[in-house]
C-alpha cells in the first residue's frame, strides 16, 4: 500500500537547489525528494548525474556526448560534484525530516543507450558491457542510498526511481547507433526484467509512449511512474494486472511545463476514470495510487513547478476523501 498521495517526477527548473529542496519538502510532504536541476548544465543532466554514480566507470564528455574514460576527469569531477552538493543542501534542508524519501537515478538501459564505449559504439551495443554497467549502476546507487540514509537518520526508506525514457526504444530496436546511421538491435525483455532486479524494490518511470507494462508487473518492480494522458486504451488491461498484482501507479496529471493550473478536481479526473475503467473498488484507489506531474519539471518556471507540486497534493487529497467524486 503506497501512503505518499502525491510527489514530484525528479528535475526542477534554475539552477538554486536550496530552494528547489525547499519547494519539495513544502509541497509533497508525503514523499519528498533530492531534485535534479539540468539547468546547471555538465553532470547536472540525467545521464551524467547517474554516471558518476559508476563504481569504476569513469565518464567524459565528448562532443558526441558522454563516453566510457580511461580515468576519472573534469567532466567526471563536476558531476560528483554537483551531486555532493545536492546531497550537503539535502541534509541542511530535511535534517530533521521524519519519513519516506524518493531518489532518481538513469535507468540502466535509458543510461546503456546514451553513454558510449572508449574506442566504439554505445554500451548498449555490447552485451558484456552492458552486464559490467547493469552491476556498476546496482553498486553505485546502493552505496548513494547509503549515504543519505547517514545523512538523514530520520529517513525511514529510500524510494528508489528509475528513469527510463529510453526503454520502449531499446526493446523495440530503435535506438540509434553512435553514428546516427542505423539502429542498435532489440534487447529481449527477459534481459531487462533481469537487471530491473538487481536494484531493490524500485519504481520505474517511462515518460515515453509504450511503457512495457507487463514486462515490469513481471519484473516485480514495487511501482510504475508514467503520463496518465500516455496510458492507451488498449494498453488498460495491463495496467489492471499491475495493479492486481500490487504494483502502485504513479500517475502524471499535470502539465511539466507552464500552463493554466484547472481545479483539483479535474487534476484528480484522469486518475478517477481510469480507476473505474479498470474496475476496481474505490477504497482502493488512494492506496495504490500517487499523483505527479507528467514528467520533469525543468522546463517549468519556479513558480510554476511550486504550483504544480501543489496541484498534485490537493487533488490527492480528492482521491483519498471522496474516491467515487467526478
């Protein structure tokens, strides 16, 4: 059963991560979480804040972008760093925060697609490398989660998140090759069910079309993030065996860019006709499902992300009060 109601996808707009944790802590309380801010720019972004992560995989930048490196570099150094500093401003702002906290990191197989070998294609393309990533990444984060359970005693469990924008293309086999003129062979997906439990319990998000549905009820992941306005019709009867089976929904219901914020009961509204579509009891709903925005947020403005973490945390509150409400 997921308490949390409703928490935020991962990256923020500017470049100011006080406020930015500020702004989390305030408006989703029942789940906060360590903010991304891209805007800050090399090892800010969602590939290369994971990959310094990497136990023994050190990264560069190339003008093609990020590259497997001989040794750990500038570019590998500033990513840690802007980690570092996100971690030092997220002990000052929650040290004495009690609760569940959530985590991002690049999903292995999205991370698999963009980071490429030394001297060749994408990690993606070789079967081994991509074995030694899988292991590295399940390294790295566990020791990350370890850190900020030190730095937060009061933490009482890490949610961990999962990014893979990129997994509909890897299975599928549409994910380009490092020289953009052919495409990297599917992966099949007892493979990716495989890696998805070498990280505990986690939740995965897929802001891309076609979410693998059933191949993540199957991999047993402990919840699944997507854009409610993505979910197809035809794609309802696997999203009623996840939640048959258990699996929470995180549910995107509010733009990640600025727009004109409608009440909370139309926020609600996606969430609440998908429920009775699938035909479950109501008394169930607010249990297994969390509200979100769409996908990241930073391309919002500030103002606009407070308000759409708002958003999000009032029509919760609809989903918990008054499940059979329009």
């Amino acid at each position: 059963m997921l308490t949390w109601g409703a928490t935020g996808v991962g990256s923020h707009p500017g470049e100011d991560h006080l406020e930015a944790l500020r702004v989390v802590f305030g408006e989703v309380p029942g789940l906060p979480y360590l903010p991304e801010l891209p805007a800050r720019g090399v090892g800010a972004d969602l590939v290369g804040r994971t990959a310094a992560l990497l136990v023994d995989l050190p990264v560069e930048v190339q003008p093609s972008g990020w590259r497997i490196a001989g040794r750990p570099g500038r570019d590998h150094q500033r990513a840690l760093d802007h980690l570092r500093r996100d971690l030092d401003g997220l002990e000052e702002v929650g040290h004495d925060y009690a609760g569940p906290l959530k985590l991002q990191v690049c999903g292995p197989w999205t991370l698999a697609g963009a980071i490429e070998l030394r001297h060749g294609d994408k990690v993606l393309s070789d079967r081994g490398a991509v074995r030694d990533m899988i292991a590295s990444l399940a390294q790295g984060v566990a020791d990350h989660c370890a850190d900020v359970r030190r730095r937060l005693p009061g933490v009482t469990g890490i949610v961990l998140q999962l990014d893979e924008p990129g997994l509909p293309g890897v299975l599928a086999g549409t994910v380009p090759t490092a020289s953009g003129f052919g495409r990297l062979a599917a992966v099949e997906e007892w493979r990716v069910e495989e890696s998805l439990r070498s990280f505990t319990d986690p939740v995965v998000h897929c802001c891309a079309p076609s979410a693998p549905f059933a191949l993540l009820r199957r991999a047993g992941v402990r919840a699944v993030s997507v854009d409610a306005s993505l979910i197809r019709r035809r794609e309802e009867e696997a999203v009623g065996e996840l939640v048959e089976a258990g699996i929470g929904l995180l549910l995107g219901v509010v733009p990640g860019r600025d727009a004109r914020l409608p009440d909370v009961g139309v926020v609600a509204k996606p969430a609440l006709e998908l429920w009775r579509r699938l035909g479950f009891a109501p008394e169930r709903l607010a249990g297994q499902v969390v509200l979100t925005p769409s996908c990241g947020l930073a391309e919002a403005s500030p103002a606009y992300a407070k308000a759409a973490l708002a958003a999000c945390r009032r029509a919760a509150d609809v989903l918990r009060d008054d499940p059979g409400s329009e």
